[in-house]
C-alpha cells in the first residue's frame, strides 16, 4: 500500500534537464515541454557550452553538483561516451531517477552493449531508477509532466501508451492529437535497460488515472517480470498489445537494431493470452480495441448476432466473422418465430439478420429487442445503409430504445458520412461502441471475446499433477542429469521412454537391441508382430531416411530386417550415428489419431507445449500447431485442444467413436509437469501419440536435453510460476487446533474479503495505515491473484464444509525493486490472535523469502502496534522510527 517506486518517475518534485553541447536542441524541447505542460515544481537546466536561449530562459549551470536544491528526476541527453560522467553526477546529487533520452548504446553492438552495462552499473550502484536510453522520455498529463522530446501536444485522458519504440511514440502522439485523443501516461522506454515494460505496467495496474493501457513491445528481455507486470496490469484494468518482427521478415528488420532474441510469434501470442491482454496485429486497432474495452461492455460469450438493412453489409460481417474466428448465432426457434412476427414474410430467417432496405424505425427497435434477448446470442452488431425509405436518425434511436435493459454488448456500425453524423452523436451520447464499416464491428466484438477468453485463461493457477498422482520426479531427474554428466544431448528411446513412465504417461513398451541376435531375442519377448525403428541422435524422422521397418510378423525376418535398416540409412545418411534399434510391438488400436505433443525451449519465454497433427501430416501443416505456456489444469488443457487444428479430428466421425478430450487433456498436463519439473528437458518430441476412446499411449518419443539457462531455483526457467502445493503445511496450534497454511489462491477472494470485513477498525487500521471499510474489487484481485514470484501471500485456513476456506491470518511479502530485499505485511483475525499464528506464519515467510535468494526482509508497523512490534523483535527484526513519519517504525531483518 506504499508509495510506488516509480513515483519519482512519473511525478516528481523537481526535475534538471542535463545536456552536452550536441544535444542541446533536444534539451531546450524538453525545457520548452516543461514549460507549455505547466510543470509546477523546480526545474534545472544543466548544459554547459549552451546559451541562455538554448536553455529555454533557464540559467544553464555547468554541473549538476552546481544545483543548490534537491532533484528527484534527471534527464539526459549527450553522447554516449559522455553519459557515465553525467549519470555519477546525478547519482552524487541523489537524484532518484534518471531517463536517458539520447542512443549509441545497445544498437551499436558491443561496444555501445559496454556503454550500456555501465549506465547500469552506476544506476544500481547509487539507487538510481533508469528509464532508457535510446527514448522519448515520460508524458503525464495529471501531473502537468512533460519530460520527452516529443513535439506533439498531449491532452489527458483515461488510456496510457507504453512502447518501446520513440519512433513509433512520436508518431502514436501527432496521430492522436490530430484525431483529439489524450493519455493518463506516455511511456517511452527505449532500451529498457533498468525500468522494464513490467515495472511501468506495475505501476499502471494501481493508477486510479489509467482506464486500459496500449503497449508496444519490440523485445522481451526478462519474460518473468514482463509477464509478471502485465498480468498484474490486467488482472485491474484492460491491455492492449502490439508487437513488432511478427514474422520472418520482420523478425530480421528488427535484429537489425534490437541485436536481443526476438523469440517465436506464436509463443508471444500464448503469452498474452495467458497474461490476460488482448492482442492486436496493426495499429489503426490500438485505439479501437481500447475503446471498446474501456467502455466497461462485455461478452459472456462468442456468438454474434447480426442485423442489417441491407444483404450486403450483412454478408461482409459474415464473411469476416468467419475469417477471424468469431462464430455467428444460431438463433433461437422462438427468436425467428418473434421475429417473422414484425418482420415482413421474406426476411432472411437466420443470422445475419436481414430486416430488408425499406426498414424504419420499428423493424429497427422491435429486432433489437427479440434478438438481445435470445440465450444464444452474446453480442449483437446493428448496420445501417442510408437507403431511400431509411432514416438513420431514428433508426438508430430505435436501436438504443430497443436495447434498453439489456446486459449484452451492442455495437453499431451506419455506414456512410453526411447523413449518419446525428445517428453517431446518438450512439455516442448513448455509450454505444459505433464504427464505420461492419469489419471494424466484427473487429470490435472480436476484441470482447478475446479479453473474456484471456481473462478465464489468466485466473488460472495449475496445480502440480502430484496432488493426486505422484511423478516418480527424482528418477526422471536422475536420468537427464546422467545424460547431461555424459555430454550427451539426446536420450535413447529406452531412456526416453522411462522419462514418460516416471510422469505416468503411457508408452508402448520397447527394448533397445545393438546387433541381429538381440533384435530377434527382443522380439520374441515383446511378441510378434513388432516394428523396427533406427536408433540415432542424428536423426529426427526416421520415416524420411528409411529408417522404420512394420508389421514384422515373423521371428527369423528380424535379423535381416536389421540388416536392411542399417543399410539404407547408411546410405541416405552417411554421416549418422547408428546405436541399434528400437524394437515395439505394433499398436493395435483400429479407432485410434495419431497426433504430436511436443516441449520446445523458447529463446524468450522458455518451455512451451505445442500440439498438433502427427509425422507427415505435422509438416503439412507446418505453422498449424497450438501452443501453450505451462503449467496447464484442465481448463487450459481444453483450451489448447479447441485451439488446436485436431479438435474436429478428435470428435467420432463414420465408424471412429469421439475421444474424451478429458483424457487427452490429462495427458498434455503431464506434459507440462516435465516441462515444470525437469529444466534440463531442451525438446521432447510425442510422434505419434495414439488417442482414441480408450485413452492414450505414447509410440515415438524424443527428447533432447541442454543444460538449464536459469538459475538453480525450482521453477525459475519458467516464464510463468506454477501454484507452489510444496509450500502447503499444517499447524497444531498449543491448545490443539490443527490448521493448513498454503499460498492464496485466486479463488479466494470472496475469503478475503470476509476476512478483511470482519476485523476490527484497530486491526484494519494497524493494517492499512489508513480507515478502510472493506476491499475493493481492484484490491481483492491485487491480493489473490499473485504471480507466486516476486511476491508471496501465505494464509492460515480452516477449511469449510462448502469448500471455501476461512482465513486467520495472511502474511505476505513483495520484492522490492533492488531484487534484494522485499516488504512484508501481516494480519491476525481478532478472535484468533495472541494464539501463535502470527509468529509462525512470519517463520514461513521468511523461509520462503531466504530460499528464494532474497537477503533482507523489511515492513513498517504503527508505533501505538505494540503487539506486532514485540512479535517483531522476538523474531530478531530490528527497529528505527522512519524520519518522514514519527508515528511509524521500521523494521528489518536479515534472511
């Protein structure tokens, strides 16, 4: 609940704009912004060699030691090889943040990477907050704050914009000031080299001034953080993303100055799906996806409904409804049956819904009503073509008459310009989303399915598999450690197969033979008829070198067809390792798909599940493949199936009975257990995975492995924390009360919020420093909904027989932004305190808090709290009154 850390950022006290000769003509357009935003703190101009006029009317001063006030905020713009002498400067005068506004850094490569490094050094070195370099610097409205080099005006208003380009800012801000749109904040940060899209996204989430956020995104340098921020973000307020190098040819436009991997576009998209965001491909939809998120219009749903005046306009909201996904109603027999009542005989009888050229305002309002309130509509787009018998204006009265009451989104699109103006100042006055051309309302509904899908996607918290069925873990371990201590990069079949079994999935049972007499002798044993596979780490599909020999039905036709496969892979592959065979008895499942499961490591975001078609089919439908960020639960299992190009494949079709999806659900979350539980996994190829009514068993299974990019902590090569059930435990309280402290969930916000509501105004006020009632639907996502990473929330429960827990107490901590220390709060219910509960959840704590590398833990406590200061010094936390507030005492103590 304390200040943010990027206060000084955004609004700060006073500001000295700090320049070499070079660069003063961007240092007088940050003076003269300044001025025309009508900053009301102390502003410097440091800029040595430049006149007064440069300086905008300020006194330029030689150094910044030469300031006799204190800066919280420093700008800079100079040559590179001049700024770590300016920054030392700023760090000597304790200024609190510094935005680097000029380049020559990380572009340059290496030796700008130097440059770079060092700008980084002397920022953490003096606590210094760093935005940039290579930016346009910060814009906020509210705050009357103008610290860029843009030389657009910016007007406020409820949507911040933050990119990492200023190319692309300068031009976002002239586009937007010309068509009359404002911002809570502007956000140029360039490099990101300390301030990151995650940190300026943190902020924003708790900025009662920012509605929705746009963001433009060229590279993601700490996947963690960055989802860390957006997912916070999101959880408060609507998204919007954008992002260049999308494919290949952009990809190598970007390398070209970003020189940081770009990572897979599809992996990207996973990613703000499961952040919760929505994303857009061009930016003429920036705008239009926040508008219609920002309106506070929702869909519970993905069917759209369509009424027109006109068969054409009807048709190309159909057609591109179709192209985008978005599924059009099956309306209702009663909605037609309503509808054939006031509409004339032939009406098109189905969606879209043709009200016919000669429509007036009656047909307008009464199909407005039926349609609204069918059960399988979630959204209803209206169009309207000025035709001869048509009046726009009140027809589009009608349609705000006829949605009256209505919980359901409805968006409007009148197509033309002079006679529809008045219709559009209704729809405006009435808040309902209006666009030009039908696509743009397709577009628009588009964007509420997406949020409403993402949003479903981001309360997800997966759960490790081991809850109910424990993974033999350590043994799976053991082999892909011994075959990392051997410098090998690939597991043999036998080995690979193992790794499966110990994550209880399936496979086909198979011996691995090095000459024509254990082939046969294996055969034999696993019974025949079997299949004969190639065994090589050179080669990834034996099918296409001749590799795999089937339906070998016969003991002495074994050692031949060894013979055969050594020979025709030996001469389509010279060069290939061959370690034997793989011997498996042939599947025999009439019913069963074949289908691909895979683990990739993304260069940016880590481990990812892709699934998709099987073998050949897979390479014809290359780019076709779903993917997916784990950990999964069954929700998003389900979700990435829908998604995938195999749902249709999966349902019964002529004499094939439909597959559970259940099932292969349960298989792709083990998957993403071993993409959880073994860092060291590089890529694990299921091809094919045979699915059918009975279940699934893994035929053909690769796995390569590399050693772990991250650091040694559990889960840390994982863009996205999985709930953390090894931190669960219970307490036997003195007097015998048993209760289970875990992390918070999502799903405990209605416990939270009892929780907070029931104490008393003491306990609420030695919580919050402040008078609170009860918590707002923005603060119960804030505490429930945490990322399990930077921050922890441990709760005492007593499990109630509805299935919700009732909370005794929460202690939770937040990482600060040095990564070093963190922050901590703790509250007891009233009637369970003085019982042991408080010290014991701060013990967990602050267990947690040291295994996971932090150093210090801190927290602030009311002075008159005497309860939780004496808790404090019993548990070796020592104690100063903070100098800002005497009534205020911190704490801190070594982990």
């Amino acid at each position: 609940m304390r200040k943010h850390y990027l206060e000084s950022v955004f609004n700060p006290s006073s500001v000295a704009v700090v320049c070499d000769q070079a660069y003063c003509n961007i240092g007088r357009q940050v003076l003269e912004n300044l001025r025309r935003s009508g900053y009301p703190g102390r502003v410097h101009a440091v800029m040595p060699c430049c006149s007064e006029s440069d300086a905008a009317g300020h006194i330029p001063l030689e150094r910044a030691s030469d300031i006799d006030d204190a800066v919280e905020l420093a700008v800079i713009a100079a040559r590179a090889d001049g700024q770590a002498s300016l920054l030392r400067q700023c760090g000597e005068l304790r200024v609190s943040a510094v935005i680097i506004l000029s380049g020559g850094f990380s572009e340059t490569q290496a030796e700008g990477m130097a440059l770079q490094d060092e700008l980084l050094e002397i920022a953490c070195a003096y606590n210094i907050d760093l935005v940039g370099p290579r930016c346009l610097g910060i814009i906020r409205p509210v705050n009357k704050l103008n610290v860029s080099s843009a030389r657009s005006p910016v007007a406020a208003g409820k949507v911040a914009l933050v990119t990492q380009s200023g190319a692309f800012c300068s031009a976002l801000l002239d586009w937007a000031d010309s068509s009359g749109y404002g911002f809570s904040a502007v956000a140029s940060l360039g490099a990101t080299t300390d301030v990151s899209l995650g940190d300026v996204l943190d902020y924003l989430a708790q900025d009662p001034h920012t509605t929705s956020i746009l963001l433009y995104v060229e590279r993601i340098i700490d996947a963690r953080l960055f989802l860390s921020g957006l997912r916070a973000a999101a959880r408060l307020k609507p998204v919007v993303v954008i992002k260049s190098g999308r494919n290949e040819s952009g990809q190598r436009a970007a390398l070209s100055h970003i020189h940081t991997p770009l990572g897979s576009d599809d992996v990207f998209d996973a990613a703000i799906r499961r952040a919760g965001a929505v994303r857009v491909t061009v930016v003429s939809q920036l705008f239009a996806a926040a508008t219609i998120l920002s309106s506070g219009v929702r869909t519970r749903g993905p069917n759209l409904a369509v009424i027109t005046n006109g068969g054409g306009p009807g048709v190309m909201a159909a057609d591109w409804a179709g192209s985008i996904g978005i599924q059009l109603a099956n309306l209702a027999a009663d909605t037609v049956a309503a509808l054939s009542q006031v509409l004339p005989g032939h009406w098109s009888h189905c969606d879209p819904v043709d009200i016919l050229g000669d429509a007036d305002e009656t047909r307008y309002r009464e199909a407005t009503r039926i349609v609204m309130a069918d059960q399988n509509v979630d959204g209803l787009l209206v169009l309207c073509t000025p035709q001869g018998f048509t009046d726009p204006t009140a027809c589009a009265r009608a349609v705000v008459a006829g949605a009256e009451g209505a919980r359901k989104p409805l968006l409007a699109s009148w197509m033309g310009a002079r006679l529809v103006t008045e219709a559009r100042e209704i729809f405006t006055a009435a808040g309902i989303p209006h666009f030009i051309a039908p696509e743009e309302g397709v577009d628009a509904f588009r964007y509420l399915a997406s949020y409403r899908a993402n949003q479903q996607a981001l309360l997800q918290v997966p759960q490790p598999l081991s809850e109910y069925e424990d993974p033999d873990i350590y043994g799976a371990s053991l082999i892909v450690d011994q075959v990392l201590d051997e410098r090998r990069k690939s597991l043999s079949s036998a080995e690979a197969k193992a790794v499966l079994r110990a994550f209880r999935i399936p496979v086909l049972p198979s011996i691995d033979a090095r000459t024509p007499a254990e082939a046969q002798a294996a055969a034999e044993k696993l019974g025949l008829p079997v299949a004969m596979k190639i065994n090589s780490p050179d080669i990834r599909y034996r099918d296409d070198v001749g590799g795999v020999r089937l339906n070998i039905g016969e003991s002495g036709s074994v050692p031949l067809a060894f013979e055969e496969l050594y020979q025709e892979v030996g001469r389509n592959l010279p060069h290939a390792r061959l370690e034997g065979v793989c011997i498996e008895p042939m599947a025999s499942r009439s019913h069963a798909r074949e289908i691909r499961v895979a683990i990739e490591r993304d260069p940016v975001f880590g481990p990812v599940i892709r699934l998709g078609a099987a073998g050949a089919v897979m390479e014809a439908l290359a780019g076709e493949t779903a993917v997916a960020l784990p950990p999964l639960n069954d929700y998003l299992g389900r979700e990435l199936i829908a998604r995938s190009n195999l749902a249709r494949h999966l349902q019964a079709y002529r004499n094939f009975p439909a597959v559970d999806p259940g099932k292969v659900s349960e298989l792709l979350q083990r998957v993403s257990e071993i993409a959880c539980e073994l860092p060291g996994v590089d890529t694990l190829e299921i091809d094919p995975l045979l699915v059918d009514e009975e279940g699934a068993i893994a035929v053909g299974v690769r796995i390569t492995v590399a050693p772990p990019q991250a650091s040694g902590e559990r889960y840390s090569h994982m863009a996205i924390h999985p709930y953390p059930a090894n931190l669960e435990s219970r307490l036997v309280l003195a007097d015998g009360a048993e209760l289970l402290i875990r992390p918070i969930r999502p799903e405990d916000g209605r416990s939270e919020a009892d929780f907070v509501a029931n104490l008393s105004a003491e306990s609420k006020y030695f919580r919050f420093m402040h008078g609170l009632d009860r918590l707002t639907p923005a603060m119960l996502a804030r505490f429930t909904q945490i990322d399990y990473d930077r921050e922890m929330a441990m709760v005492a429960v007593v499990p109630g027989e509805d299935g919700t827990d009732s909370f005794l107490g929460v202690a939770r901590y937040v990482t600060n932004p040095d990564g070093d220390s963190c922050e901590f709060a703790l509250t007891i219910a009233d009637a369970w305190q003085a019982r042991g509960i408080g010290p014991r959840l701060m013990e967990r704590l602050m267990q947690i808090a040291g295994e996971r590398g932090l150093e210090t833990m801190v927290g602030e406590v009311l002075a008159q709290n005497s309860r939780m200061l004496r808790m404090c010094r019993r548990l070796g936390f020592s104690s100063k009154r903070n100098p800002d507030d005497p009534e205020v005492v911190v704490v801190s103590r070594p982990l």
